[in-house]
C-alpha cells in the first residue's frame, strides 16, 4: 500500500473515493486515511476531499478541473496591484458554489479558461492566469477586478504583452464588445494595433462600471 500512498500524496488535493480505488480496500483507505490525518501529512478540506499541502494557490487552483486563479487575485501574485483580495479568486468551466479552507475564502467563476502558467510550489503545482491572459479575464469578469482602476493596471504593469496569444484568446470568445475594450487599452498603454477589425456601428462602454464622457470613433467606444 506504501505505492498507493505515494501516489495520493503527490498530488495537491485528493478524494476518498480515489484512496479507495488505490488500495482497492474502503477499509485500508479509511485507516490510511486516518493515519495521515493524524501524521499532518494532509489535511481533511472538505467532504471527503483532503489536501497534501496548505499552499492555498494550489489548493483553490485544483479543486475543480479546468481551473486557474485569475482576476485581482492573480494581478496580486503578478505584481500588477497592490491590493490585497479578500477571497482567492478562481476562473473555472462551470458553476460551483465557493468554498472556505483554512480560513480562506475561495470563489469560482465560470468563463471562457485561457492559458494559464504551471507553477510549481514544493512538489505541488499551482495554476495562475496568465499575464495576457488575465488582460481578458478582466473583462470577462470585471467585478471579480473590483474596479476599472484595477483593470486599467493589468494594461499598466504587464511587460511585454503577447500580441499573438491575445488575439487567439479574443477571436475564441467572440466578443465584439471585449475585443474593443482590450485593443483600446492595449494601444494606450503599448501601443500595440491588434488588427482586429472594427465589425458593426455599435458604441460601446469603455468602463464596465461606469459610462463615459467621450467618443474614440477609431475603436467605437465611450471613454
């Protein structure tokens, strides 16, 4: 059984029901599980669920699969913003409900997944958003940003932005609104032309949460 334990422990969060099928004994699993519990090697996270190690980016990032942290939470670990999020913020596939481990508020929010950086944090891996990434995150999503402030400094601080990786991202969402407002900002801040043709007469808002004063008739935006 000492493989099967190996096995469990490699990964940032495991199940009861996958201990059972990797000792092929409910009874083992649940003395195993108990032995483990005791030694601190993991820690019980939930119903059924435990976890291997108490870095909270790899725990929020693997509960669910497809899943990475992104919005205000990722521009912290980035170094985009200095605020601090009072939830650890994850962008899934589907709906769930949020959770709270070891006095961690952890919230999920479905949208369309983009590429995300495979970081390692000892033996464990934590998936973070990334940089280009979370440029159309924050639009996808803007309240988990907090506020256009925040989203305006994803633009500000990211070094180096990856034109080719942000223009596959926009043109698989398909959203004529968000194209706009990142390639806006994108100009500003970097001055880089996405290319991305303007496709109908629409005006939209710049700012999700608030309208603006002014017209940019090249990228049909109130600003």
């Amino acid at each position: 059984m000492e493989t099967a334990t190996k096995s469990l422990l490699r990964k940032p969060i495991f199940t009861i029901a996958e201990a059972k099928r990797r000792t092929n004994s409910p009874e083992y699993a649940r003395l195993l599980l108990h032995r483990l519990e005791k030694s601190k090697k993991i820690t019980r996270i939930g119903k059924g669920v435990y976890a291997t190690t108490i870095d909270i980016h790899a725990i929020a990032s693997n509960i669910h699969f497809p899943s990475y942290i992104s919005f205000l939470s990722a521009s912290a670990i980035h170094g985009f913003t200095t605020a601090i999020p009072i939830a650890m913020q994850v962008a899934t596939s589907k709906r769930y409900k949020g959770i709270t481990v070891m006095n961690y508020d952890i919230t999920f929010h479905k949208i369309p997944l983009g590429d995300a950086i495979r970081e390692e944090r000892n033996g464990v891996y934590a998936f973070i958003a990334e940089p280009e990434t979370l440029l159309v995150d924050a639009f996808l999503n803007p309240r988990a940003m907090g506020n256009f402030s925040e989203i305006e400094g994803v633009f500000q601080n990211i070094r180096n932005p990856n034109a080719e990786k942000i223009c596959k991202r926009l043109l698989g969402i398909q959203s004529k609104k968000i194209c706009r407002q990142v390639g806006y900002l994108l100009e500003k801040y970097h001055r880089i032309d996405l290319g991305i043709p303007v496709m109908d007469k629409n005006y939209y808002e710049l700012n999700p949460f608030e309208k603006g004063k002014n017209i940019n008739k090249k990228w049909r935006l109130k600003v």
